[in-house]
C-alpha cells in the first residue's frame, strides 16, 4: 500500500487501483475506530480499511475516510491450553507468523504470499492449498466487529454466532474488523519438494497428486510443455533449509531478479516471450526442510495483475486444458505461469469455497500489461463450472451473476442490512459486486 500525502493519493500495491480519500487515518486502538466510524456515519462519509492493499480489484477504494491499520498490529492474547491467539486486524501474516512461531504456534494454511494483513486476507477469502485444509477464513473462531453506526459487536461461538459464521469473508462490506481470534496449532516443519514435470503426465494423474499430499499445487508455464510443481508435506525431520546462497539464488536471483527480466523483455518484444518462457522450468528438483510459514510464502517482487477462479475439483484438469488450449489458439503472449492449487469445501457463505471441494485456477499479467482478452476468455471458462472470483483479484462478474453461485448469499446480505443498514462501508466495487 502507498500513500502520497502531498497528491493525497492511495494505490495499491500493484498500482492498478487509485483513489483520492478524504483523510487517511491511522488509527492504534479500537477506540480510535469508533471514533472515526461515528464521525464519519455523522457526516455522511463513507468508510474503507486498507489493510496491504495486496487486492487487485478497488475492495479499498473511496473518497471518504480510508483507514489503514498499520499501526494496529499487537497479538493480544495467547491461550495456551486452547492453541487461541487474539490478534488485532492490521497485523501482516509475515509478522504474525513469527510471533506465533516464538509461542510454538503456527498457522495450519498459508497462501503463497504473505504481505496481506490478517483482515485483508480473510476478508476476500484468501487460501492456501491442502485438499484436507480450508482458507484462512476457516481458521478463525472470533471476532470483533466496529458496525455502521460505531458500535462494537464481540462474535464468538457463544455470542452472536450467526455474525460470526457470515462475517470471516466479510468483503468489508460489513464493518471494520477489529480483531481476529486464530485457531492455531504447533509449530510444525515441512518437507518440501519443488521440480518441473511434463503437464500432460501431471493431468493425467492429477487427483493422485494433491490427493497423496498435503499441500501440492503447480505451475504451467505458458508456451511449455512444462509445469512447477510443489509438494508440501508435514514431517518430524529437524529443519534441513536450502544453503543460504542456493535460496538467495532461488528465491531471488531466478525468481524474482531474472524472471522480472523475462516479463519485462516480453512486455517490449512480445513475440520473444515463448523461447524465453522455455528457461523457467530448468532449475530441476529441490528439496529441504523447513518452518511451515517459511515454506508456504515465498517472496513476490515482480508487480503484476491477477485473476482467480473457484471451480469444483472434479473439473480441474478440464478447465485447464481449455485455457491451455485458448492461449494456443489466441495467439496471445503469456509470460506469467498459471497457477494451480487445491483446498476443501466449508461452510462460510461468501467464501469462493463454500459447499464443495475446490481447485483454484489463477491467471496472471505483467503489471502494465493488457490483460482483458485473456482475463475474460479465461473466465468464460470458468463460467462454465460455476465459477466464482477470488474477491480481491480482477473479474468482470456482478451482484446478478454472482448471486446464484452462492446458497447463503441471501443470508450474508441480512446480515449486512444488520450491521451497516447506511452502506458506511460500501463503495463501487461493492455496489457491482453485492448490490447496493
């Protein structure tokens, strides 16, 4: 997220999405957003929160009052009997992995990337992979809630469960998060094995792939035959991490420094990005142990645009074959990796897996780069399958498209007309998104 105080203007991290706020406020307690919710439902302005501003789509934008919570990052609690860590909504999941990871916690599931705050991330239905593990939302058992009119709901399973069971994919469309209330589990290591395989043999197989392995995803690499692919699997094994200047070399030289080389040599010389694009799959099989969080995230320096859809699983190697198929057949030249990963069904009303086993297929650009032609061809696909947007990534779906896609959608806009009856905590995004 950035803030250029003398323009007044926010953008996200990926530079697709501006707006000009009102006041930005930074607030340190729960009592300073009450404040400035109440102040601001008095003056008939709009409230959003910017949590790392990760989110590709305008879920933060306004012109009212934008809050970020920076300042509003402290664990508050620990319940060692319990595995419960109270935290406030602002902290980013990097730093609250390795206060967890000093108490011998850890979260069971992490995305791939971990610059977003906790809010942020549950909020749009942020996931990892692991066909046995939900998203992050899933992860939480209790939450605080400052509502349109700057009151304060406490949700637990106990008290105002029904709030709680809409709000942990709650689109910001419901009131501030306040704080979150984790269930966490030990500490724990992975194994990791990471290597390029043929795709087709990878499809063929698939189920066997993530059904045999905790957490497995892949990567096709446009133009290749090739995929990515990575297996993550618990283990009692001591940490065994990659030489410190193998994953400088992984993680940074090739990942990051010669692959922003690739995209932007591709972004000025489109027709070269196919023989380029043959030199990602060339680092062979690694494998180390590690700390999980360490694991799950990797660094993303390379700025780009995302999609991603929510498909059953059954239709995985299906829909993939036909984006395989389009990108050949378009003509167009990919220089992102389409990634693939899997997680389990639950039961959260606007989550992107709500009700059935899901496979998540996202798409991706060069920032700068058009990305409409491929973005709405891929999700033509999707549609197909019932597809449902990650709600903080690019789409071109509506409230009227989206609401037959959800069983409880009814029941998460009730409780919005609960707690935010004025629409403090709307905006565009979500005018198209859930309707006014």
């Amino acid at each position: 997220m950035a803030y250029d105080q003398r323009m007044h203007e926010w953008k996200n991290w990926a530079a697709n999405q501006r707006c000009t706020p009102a006041s930005l406020e930074r607030p340190r307690s729960e009592d300073e957003i009450v404040r400035i919710v109440r102040a601001a439902a008095a003056n008939s302005q709009r409230v959003k929160v910017a949590g790392a501003g990760h989110s590709f789509t305008g879920i933060a934008l306004t012109d009212g009052r934008l809050i970020s919570l920076d300042d509003y990052d402290r664990v508050l609690s620990v319940d060692a009997a319990t595995n419960r860590v109270t935290v406030q909504a602002g902290i980013r999941l990097a730093d609250l992995n390795e206060r967890l990871y000093e108490r011998g916690l850890a979260m069971p599931n992490l995305g791939d990337i971990a610059y977003q705050s906790i809010a942020g991330a549950t909020s749009t239905a942020t996931h990892g992979t692991g066909r046995h593990l939900g998203g992050l939302a899933t992860q939480i058992v209790g939450m605080r809630i400052v509502t349109g009119d700057g009151s304060v709901v406490e949700c637990t399973p106990e008290q105002n469960a029904d709030i709680l069971h809409v709000a942990r994919v709650g689109l910001g469309a419901l009131g501030v998060v306040s704080t979150v209330t984790l269930q966490c589990v030990p500490a724990f290591n992975l194994r990791a094995v990471e290597m390029p395989e043929r795709v087709d043999a990878l499809l063929e197989n698939l189920e066997e792939h993530y059904t045999k392995n905790e957490h497995f995803e892949f990567f096709w690499v446009p133009h290749t035959g090739w995929a990515l692919t990575k297996r993550n699997n618990r283990t009692d094994e001591p940490e065994r991490p990659r030489p410190r200047l193998q994953a400088f070399r992984d993680d940074y030289l090739l990942s990051n420094a010669a692959f922003g080389a690739l995209c932007r040599i591709g972004r000025m010389r489109p027709s070269l990005i196919p023989r380029l694009s043959r030199m990602i799959p060339s680092s062979g099989r690694v494998e180390y142990v590690e700390r999980s969080y360490r694991v799950f995230a990797s660094p993303r320096l390379v700025k780009f645009y995302e999609m991603e859809y929510a498909i059953p699983t059954e239709h995985a190697a299906e829909a993939l074959n036909r984006v395989r198929d389009y990108v050949k057949r378009s003509g167009l030249m990919i220089s992102f990796p389409v990634e693939v990963r899997f997680v389990a069904s639950d039961d959260i009303p606007l989550s992107t897996a709500y009700g059935r086993p899901t496979c998540y297929i996202a798409v991706h650009v060069y920032q700068g780069t058009q990305f409409h032609q491929y973005f709405e061809a891929v999700e033509d696909i999707m549609d197909d399958y019932g597809g449902r947007p990650h709600w903080g990534k690019l789409h071109f779906q509506t409230a009227e498209t989206l609401a037959p896609r959800y069983a409880e959608w009814d029941r998460f806009q009730a409780t919005r007309e609960l707690l935010d009856p004025k629409r403090t905590f709307s905006n565009a995004y979500l005018d198209r998104v859930l309707g006014r």
